[in-house]
C-alpha cells in the first residue's frame, strides 16, 4: 500500500493499468479537505475528527499534504506524534505528502493517492493542507466537503478571507473557541458570509465552534459533514462537482499523453540556438517556439 502510494507519487511510470482498477472501484470515499493558516489548529482537529469517526464506526485515512515541506519539516513531525494515539489502530492510516517527490504537481499527486484510498475501501478521507494560496486551493477541489479552520484573535483582519478561502469553505470553523474572541471570529465569519451569500442560498455554510485539544464542537462537525454530504446528494451539486472534477482530471490525462508521444520534445542544438537568438532579440520567444515546435515530431 504505502509502496503503491510511494509510486503514484513519484508517477511511476505503468500505472494505468493500476489506475484502471482504482477508478473501477472507486467513489465510495468521504473526501472531506480541511485547510486554512499554519498554526489555526487543523493537524489537532483533524486528530479529534479521526477520534470520532471511529467511535462512529468509520475507517479514516488521513492525508497531510505540504507544498512548503524544506521548510515545515518540523510541523509535519509534531502531527505525527499528534496522531500518535491512532498509529496501532488498523482503521487509521496516516499520509503525508510533500512536493518533494511529487512530479507533476502536488495536486496530482494527492488527487491521485486520494482516488487509491478510496478505491481500496477506506470510508473517510481526510486531507490536511498546510500553508496558502493556489496551491492549497487546488489541492481542496478534490474534497466533497471543503472545511477552513480559522483561529480566533485576530481583529478585522480574519486570515480565511486573506488567503482567499472564504469562498471555498463548505464549513467554517473558529477552533480554539477557549481563546478570547472566538465569538466575534465567528460572527464576523457568518457576517461576511451573509454580505457574499457565497453558494446562492443553496447550502448555508455554518460557522462552528471547535476546541480541537478537548474535543468540543467536534461530534456536531462531523454531523456538519453528514449533513453536507446530505445537501450534495439531493441537490444534484455532488454530482455537478464530480463532473466538474472529472473533466480537469481528463484535460490534464489527455495533455500528459501528447506530452508522452512527443519525441524529443527539443533538439538541443536547435533549442540552443533559439535561446542565443531570442536573447539577442533577434526573434521573439513567439517565433522560436514555433520554430521549435515544427521540430517536434508526434508519435502516431
Ligand atoms: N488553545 C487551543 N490551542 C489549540 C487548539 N487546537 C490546537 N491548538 C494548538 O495550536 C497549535 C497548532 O496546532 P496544529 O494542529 O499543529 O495546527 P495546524 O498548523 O493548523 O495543523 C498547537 O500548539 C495546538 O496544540 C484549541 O482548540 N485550543
Ligand atoms: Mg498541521
């Protein structure tokens, strides 16, 4: 399994057969993401959601996905021993996943290991992004149920909306609701949110309260993903963003194959030379890469 994953990380190559079998078996999983600023106490709730899936029942793999990893080693060592209280528990299964290793992106590649836990049978899955911006974007579009987790205490200045995941949360949480102001975090939330009426009234995106180190709030989060999962399903928007899904993940499959049946996608010399001349202005990148590209010969 943890081979398995190691592999399609590394985009080894052969693995479509592998995917064929995946995507046969899949779409069963709970894909629920939780992201939102480093530190806001997501690797602690997502450790108590873990505690409480099981107690419901549930298998659990989690995903801790890390596009900074040089740089946040540390962090990712503190949810291991986070999770350390699930470690000999058959039903959890921990991940992470840094850039390092991952060609083709890290969206990929978690899109990718996501599709495998679910394919052989794990009932939810969670994934954890750490740090922001597009990339943690990207990453939660994979996820049926988008969770930003906001820390309360900081003023006007609420770091959801900063890093521009206002609009990708299905649910908002304040966690550390034992800190002063994590009452006025959540009503300027629930303020922002009616301003925006993000999702057109479809789906009220509740704001939650949660003390991730003890546990409050966090059997009502987890009746929130129920509840989520309930909306998705007769409202026809489940389906409307597997499709959605679906045709990203297909337009990026049928670029991957063009680039695969492109034989020697440069000639060197020849891309040599085009750099030297676009340098010296003697032509635009434009024309050399049309140069280049009537060099490329296709697979047929
Ligand atoms: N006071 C308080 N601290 C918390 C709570 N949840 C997490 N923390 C602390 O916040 C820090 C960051 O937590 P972590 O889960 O690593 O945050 P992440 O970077 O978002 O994954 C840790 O020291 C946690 O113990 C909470 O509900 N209340
Ligand atoms: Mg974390």
């Amino acid at each position: 399994m943890t081979r398995l994953i190691s592999a399609i990380e590394a985009r080894a190559p052969r693995l479509d057969t592998a995917r064929a079998a995946i995507h046969a078996d899949g779409g069963q999983a709970r894909v629920v993401g939780v992201t939102g600023a480093p530190g806001s106490g997501k690797s602690t709730l997502i450790d108590s959601i873990t505690a409480e899936l099981r107690h419901r029942g549930k298998s659990v793999a989690v995903v801790a996905v890390d596009p900074s990893s040089a740089l946040t080693g540390g962090a990712l060592l503190g949810d291991r021993i986070r999770m350390a209280r699930h470690t000999l528990d058959p039903g959890v299964l921990v991940r992470s996943m840094s850039s390092r290793g991952a060609f083709g992106g890290l969206a990929r590649a978690t899109s990718d290991v996501v599709a495998l836990l679910d394919a052989v049978g794990w009932e939810y899955v969670l994934v954890e992004t750490v740090g922001v911006g597009q990339a943690e974007v990207d990453i939660m579009k994979l996820a049926d149920t988008v969770t930003v987790v906001t820390p309360p205490g900081l003023g006007d200045d609420i770091q959801a909306i900063k890093a521009g995941l206002l609009e990708v949360a299905d649910i908002h949480v304040v966690n550390k609701a034992d800190l002063p102001d994590a009452k006025r975090t959540a009503s300027d939330l629930l303020f922002m949110l009616k301003m925006g009426d993000l999702h057109g009234g479809a789906w009220s995106v509740p704001v939650m309260m949660t003390e991730a180190l003890t546990a409050q709030g966090v059997s009502e989060l987890v009746d929130a993903f129920g509840a989520h999962q309930r909306w998705l399903d007769s409202s026809g928007e489940g389906l409307r963003r597997r499709r959605k899904r679906m045709a990203d993940r297909l337009n990026v499959l049928v670029r991957d194959r063009l680039m695969e049946r492109i034989e020697n996608p440069c000639n060197m010399a020849v891309f040599e030379e085009m750099v030297d001349r676009v340098v010296g202005r003697a032509i635009s990148p434009q024309a050399a890469v049309d140069a280049l590209i009537d060099n490329v010969r296709v697979q047929v």
